[in-house]
C-alpha cells in the first residue's frame, strides 16, 4: 500500500496539538504556540515494513512518532544491517539533517502500522527563530543521543558480545520496555536477527547468551517476545 499524505485541517487541529504538548522538545511552549506548530504539521501513514526514508535522501523535515513505531538502521553495501534504535508515539527523529542540511545519515522503516507528524524546514526552522527555547532543548536532546552513539562506539570497541548484549537489552527495556505489575518488563517484538544486528555478533552468538540467561532465570523468550524478569539483575552484569 502506498503512503497516505494529508495536511491537518481544522477538525484534528486539537489532537495534534495535545500530540505536540507531549513531545520533550515543545513541552514547555504556550498553548498558542503549540496551535501554530499544529497548524504547520502534515501527516502521513506508513505500513509495517515502508520506508520513511533512505540514507542519502534529502533532509527536508522533522518527524514526530503519532502511532506506531520506526526503526533507525544503517545498511552495509552487502545488505547487513544494523540497527541504532527505535522511536515510539512521542519521539521525534530526523533532526540531523533538518539543521544542518546534509543528506539523511541512516534508513527509517515502520515496525507496525505508523503515523507520522512532518515539520518542515521551510516551517520549522523559522518558528524556531521565533521561539528559541525549542532549540536549546532540541540540542540537549541531540547531546543525548550523540552520548549514546558515543557510547555504542565504546562498547563494539571495549566490551565482549555478553556485555554488549545485556547493554542493548538494558537500553531495550528503556526505549520499548512495557512495565508489568510484578516489576518484570516486556520487550514486544524483538527477533535474534534484530538484536544481533544491533549488538553486532552473529545470531548464533546472541541465541548462546539469551539460553545462558533464560536458564538462570533473568528473561524468557516467547515467539518474538522478551520478557525482563529482574533488569536490575540483568544491570548487575555489567558492572
């Protein structure tokens, strides 16, 4: 199915403003500019599996997660892959090349069926101008996230592939982890081939640490599930 475009109209004006009020970088904006901000953005629909964009494309915009959930993944000339993260209703990605207006530096595919909110540059970056509060939060939010490659950077290099897994699981349980009455977390759709790519060792290698850890009692696997029974414990394997 192709993607589905639309400017929002006057009748989900609100709901997109709520939608807005709930992203870190325009929480603390004034309702009337968060009214503005909503009257700027377009949405678009993406099927499980569709392409949000390709490394190399054009940066023209800034997207926001409505619904659903995207991947961020770089791809090898060979075809491998390897996946730097994952945004849910809330977040945002894309901002790299909406500022400095270089090619887009990675893929981003829907995991499920998702809706985007699109700000675009020739929009966006002049309410920031008006608005510069965005932008200092906007950087600290781009800080984090060059800490966490940066950090990504020092665990392919120092750690060995037990550490690495339990460090992406752990980084899992706070992107996507659902919190369950019990203090166990779940971690929904989470497939070998995907954990592999993102802790990058060999499937084999991942499914070897996954039954060390489901035989002692810290995670279980249940078709395309993980449950976290104790991450506390799981941290404690790391330090």
């Amino acid at each position: 199915m192709r993607q589905k475009t639309g400017t929002t109209g006057s009748s989900n004006t609100t709901l997109t403003q709520g939608l807005l009020a709930r992203v870190p970088i325009f929480g603390e904006l004034p309702g009337d500019a968060l009214a503005e901000l909503a009257a700027l953005a377009q949405r678009r629909r993406f099927d499980k599996g569709e392409v949000v964009f390709h490394e190399g494309d054009v940066g023209a915009a800034l997207y926001i997660v409505a619904r659903g959930e995207v991947k961020i993944i770089l791809r090898s000339l060979e075809g491998k892959e390897a996946i730097l993260g994952f945004r849910k209703p809330g977040d945002f990605f894309g901002e790299m090349a909406l500022l400095d207006d270089e090619p887009r530096s990675a893929d981003v595919v829907a995991t499920e069926p998702s809706e985007v909110l699109i700000l675009r540059r020739d929009d966006f970056v002049p309410f920031i101008e008006r608005h510069p509060r965005v932008a200092i939060s906007l950087l600290a939010i781009m800080s984090r996230r060059l800490r966490s490659t940066t950090q990504l950077l020092h665990d392919a290099s120092f750690l060995d592939i037990r550490s690495r897994l339990v460090r992406t699981l752990l980084s899992l349980v706070d992107a996507r982890g659902e919190l369950r009455n019990d203090g166990s977390v779940l971690i929904p759709r989470l497939f070998q081939n995907e954990l592999a790519n993102m802790v990058g060792a060999t499937r084999e290698s991942i499914n070897k640490w996954l039954k060390h850890y489901e035989r002692r009692g810290f995670l279980r696997l249940d078709r395309g599930r993980m449950l976290i029974n104790a991450p506390h414990r799981l941290r404690m394997e790391i330090f």
